[in-house]
C-alpha cells in the first residue's frame, strides 16, 4: 500500500526543527536508518499523527502534505470536461501547467476525530488560486481510515492478571491476556495463534527452534502466562529470550491485532490490510544477525501480499543488506548534529560512506554469518545471487549459506583483507568474517588498461589468504548481462549487438533503449527474470568464475 501523497514534510517536532524535513517516495516497508537517538521515533510520531487526532494534538508538529496531481484532481477543479468540450486549447493549457505538478496542504485539527487538508500551500512551480478543497477532502477521508499500529524498542512480554478487555500497548503490555482471551473465548478464531502465529514463529524460527504448540496458563499470582512446546518440553515465555518475545510481538501486531476490534469478532477475511500502517522500532535489538534477515524478510513478503505499509527503525546494517536491494523498500538516512535532525532519502546515496560510517559497519558484528560475499552495490547482489541460483543447483540460501555487503565503489580503498593490519584506519573484511568472498568491477576500458592500485592491492590481500576475488572481465558487471535476457525485458526494442567488453554499459543502455536516465536496480530486477544458462553461460568468464563461488559457498556451509 502506498499512501496516494508525493511528501510527508514536518517541522518543530523534536530535534525536527526550522526547516522542513521530507519523507517522500513510500513505499510497502519504509526503512528509518541512524545511530540511537537521531530521530527516527520522531519520524514514526508523523504518521501516528496523521492516523490518530489526538497523537496530533499531543506533538504539535508543524506537518505539510504534498500531493501529485491526478487527472481527476484537475478534472473537478477545473472542469476539464466542460473546456475539452467548448474549449480545447484552454484544456490542452491546463493540462500542460500541471503535468508532473504537486500541491501541499497544511495539516490542522479538524474536529475531535478528524484532521483538516484544506489550506493550499503554493507550490515550488506556482498555482493559481483555484478551489481545492476537493482534493484536501479526498485526503482527510484517506488518513481518517488509516490504523497505525506501533511497537515500541523498548518492549517486553510479562505473565499479566485477566482483564475484560483485549489490546495491545506499544511495549508489549497485554499480550498474554490477548492470547489468553483469542486461545479461550469462543468469540475470537483460536487458529490466529495456535495455528497462524505458530506457523509463522516456526518459519522465522526454524534453523533455532521449532515449536509444538503455543497455550496461555495461570501461573502465580493469579497471573496468566504464554508456554510454548518443543519436543513435548514446555518452556514458560518469561524465561526465554527477549528476541523471541519481539518476534511474537510482531507477529501479534501482523496476524492478530487487525482481527480486534473493540472486542468484536470478525472474520479472517474482513480485514482490510491496506487501511493498516505497521511501526516496528529497532527489531534488531537481541536477535542474531541470522533472525533479523529472516524476521525482515517475513515482514517485506507480508507487506507484498497484504499490499500493507511497514515503518521500520533500525541502526542494523543487516536492515540495509536485506532491503537496500528490493523493489518495494525505501530507505531514509536520519542523522543528527549539533542537536538537530534531518532525513536523506537514501537511493544511491548507499554506496557512500557516511552511512556506514554512520552505523559503524565494521569490527565482528557479522562473525556468526555462515560467509560474506563483498559487492559493490545492490545491483550487483540482484546479478550474482541469480548466477547463484542458476550454477548452485538449488542449493545455496541468501541468508542462510551466504549473505551480501555493500563496500560502495570508491569507499574500497578504506578495506583491507589483511587480517593484522595495523592500520585502524582500514575497515578488516576478514576481521569481520573470515569466510570472505570479493567482486570487484575491473572498469577497465580496453585491454591494455591497468587495474587500480587498491584493487590490486584488494585482489592480492584475498589470494594470500586463499580468499575469493573475482575482478570482471568486461569494464563491469553489467557488460555479463546477455543481449537476450534485454530484449526479453524491453519487448518493444530490439538490440541486435551485445554490449563490448569494455564498453561503457549506461552509454550503451541508454542510447539501445532510447533513454535519458539508467537506474542500475531497476534494470536489474526487470532483465534479471530472463537471465538463464544458455543466454549466460559463454559471456566471458561469467560461468567459470560463478561456478567457482558456488564451490566456496558450499565449502562454508559444509555441503
């Protein structure tokens, strides 16, 4: 679900303050990314905001809404009709002033149970003063339906007494009440926990733990408390560990919590996920590397199923592995300084090293990771996790046997594969795994180009160490691509060369498509579908060089 809006833009919220900061282009799962305390809770307070009357009297936040003009927005305002029909060039004028035009609206109370849209800001390209208040109608009535639901970083699941009512607070306050009420109350479905949510505990959890069966009993205290079964053991939740509790909590949120509504039962197939908005903060916090990717990757494939949005917080650099690359993902880089905060939409902006920097990717945060392969960017993860796929015979899981990492173009020379360097200026890549794998864009431009002396000096460091390094054959990775995958993908054009060895691979997509701009992510995903081993398997060193990782990978994982 993407909220039909250009810009969410706020102010005086916080260490939000001045001017005014944009979350824009959202999409299914917004990822907020920062060290502690930079702000990102105060992005997710916007949207509760914007969901909840009374959360937007309680922060008070100056907040702006800015909106893509449609053809229906222009036909009520101007009465596109009536000038196509009597006046065509003053309808053809119209369209014209408005094409790839937005307005912004500013937000203010509206009544106890509704927020207002109708004030128009002028935009940046200017606009007339015509009667919007049908389009600031059409988005009080979209925040009005919209439910965000929030768990907070600070979280916990306790045994709690019985109580009438069933809800879910922020920390965790009334969970086990909750199953204790949808596992014994006839009015609820007792398959949204013991089947649902146990399924997907066990799919999250299944190279750990896998559980029998999930019961609420009174223990002390007249306390009820959730048990889980595993091999016919019982284990009381409150002696397990808290990454396991943030799991349940998140798939109370996902699967149970849209069932409830004011302690009326409704049917599985009433709920509307597309009217819900999803706040995780830091989920990261007590989970192994290995759980966050398969939690976050539970919750991207749930948001592409229900088309639900999902705001994330994080300072995890496994958040920016797992979503950097997906299509349905945006990125937001918070950062604060000198006590004040302001928001950068990620894109490209990933292969830079602030953001690194930032989370201080570095020293063993991924000692426990089966094996590392080290890439450039996330177009590079797209291609070389489906060569995977195609020459691993199946056998080889993203996440499982291998995972990715982004070293970001220049930012290579600041790596070092020497394990005992003395240099604490150079990020260890071994330090970090020491099963390492490394792809490298040789940009060389002809044949008697010279590699660079970091890259040389990268290549040597991982052969001394009898470490993978595989710098490309052609200028890049994308000069592997096949011509037949392209013109699968672009059915409408028909190139008839493959691109050169060492041809510029943007110069040459962009002239064979007839485009002014190349997105390296989006063409990725889109050819990448039509990439098999005969249109693959004779481009220069392509197989030989794959087939040879996937022998390494597997030498990881012992297969």
């Amino acid at each position: 679900m993407k909220l039909d809006i250009k810009t969410i833009k706020f102010t005086n919220h916080k260490s939000f303050q001045n001017d005014f900061h944009s979350i824009s282009d959202l999409k299914n799962v917004n990822v907020f990314i920062g060290r502690n305390n930079c702000g990102k809770s105060s992005c997710i307070d916007i949207f509760q905001a914007l969901t909840d009357v009374k959360k937007y009297t309680e922060i008070n936040a100056s907040i702006r809404i800015g909106k893509e003009l449609s053809y229906s927005d222009l036909e009520r305002v101007f009465s596109l009709p009536i000038y196509k029909q009597h006046n065509i060039k003053k309808y053809e004028e119209i369209l014209q002033a408005y094409d790839n035009k937005y307005i912004e609206f500013d937000v203010s109370k509206y009544n106890d149970n509704a927020l207002d849209f109708n004030t128009v800001i002028t935009s940046e390209n200017g606009f007339a003063d015509n009667n919007w208040d049908s389009v600031g109608r059409d988005l009080r009535d979209m925040f009005s339906g919209l439910i965000c639901i929030r768990l907070n970083a600070e979280r916990d699941i306790t045994p709690e007494q019985e109580v009438k009512g069933v809800s879910l607070s922020e920390n965790g306050t009334g969970a086990a009440n909750l199953i204790h009420h949808i596992l014994h109350f006839d009015k609820y479905e007792e398959r949204l926990v013991r089947i649902d949510l146990l399924e997907a505990l066990n799919k999250i959890m299944y190279l750990d733990s896998k559980f029998d069966g999930i019961t609420v009993q009174k223990v002390s205290d007249e306390k009820w408390e959730i048990f889980l079964y595993e091999n016919d053991n019982r284990y009381p939740l409150s002696k397990m560990g808290s990454g396991l509790k943030t799991i349940i909590l998140v798939l109370l949120n996902l699967l149970v919590v849209p069932y409830i509504s004011g302690n009326i039962k409704i049917s599985r197939e009433d709920v509307d996920y597309e009217k819900y908005i999803f706040a995780f903060e830091e989920l990261e916090n007590n989970l192994h590397p290995a759980l966050q990717r398969r939690l976050f990757d539970y919750i991207y494939e749930f948001s592409k199923e229900h088309n639900t949005m999902v705001l994330l917080t994080t300072h995890s650099h496994v958040a920016i592995n797992m979503f950097a690359d997906k299509e349905e993902t945006q990125l937001y880089h918070v950062v604060k300084e000198n006590r004040k905060s302001s928001i950068v939409n990620v894109g490209d902006y990933i292969t830079k090293s602030e953001i690194l920097n930032d989370l201080d990717v570095r020293a063993s945060d991924l000692l426990q990771s089966n094996g590392i392969i080290w890439v450039e960017g996330p177009s590079d993860k797209i291609y070389i996790k489906h060569w995977l796929e195609i020459w691993g015979d199946q056998e080889l899981v993203e996440g499982v046997d291998y995972q990715f990492l982004y070293y970001g173009g220049r930012i290579l020379s600041h790596f070092t594969a020497e394990h005992d360097s003395n240099d604490d200026n150079l990020i260890k890549i071994l330090s970090t795994n020491r099963n390492a794998a490394i792809v490298i864009d040789s940009d060389k431009r002809n044949e008697n180009a010279e590699i660079t002396e970091t890259k040389t000096r990268i290549k040597k460091e991982f052969e001394s160490t009898e470490k993978f390094c595989w710098i490309t054959k052609g200028k890049e990775i994308e000069n592997y691509v096949p011509i037949d995958a392209i013109n699968k993908a672009y059915a409408d054009k028909k190139i008839e060369d493959q691109c050169e060895q060492y041809q510029l691979f943007p110069d040459y997509i962009k002239k064979k498509l007839n485009i002014n701009t190349f997105d390296k992510v989006a063409f990725a995903h889109k050819v990448v579908k039509h990439i098999n081993d005969e249109n693959s398997k004779d481009i220069l060193d392509l197989k030989e060089r794959v087939v040879e990782l996937c022998k390494i990978i597997k030498l990881w994982n012992f297969k």
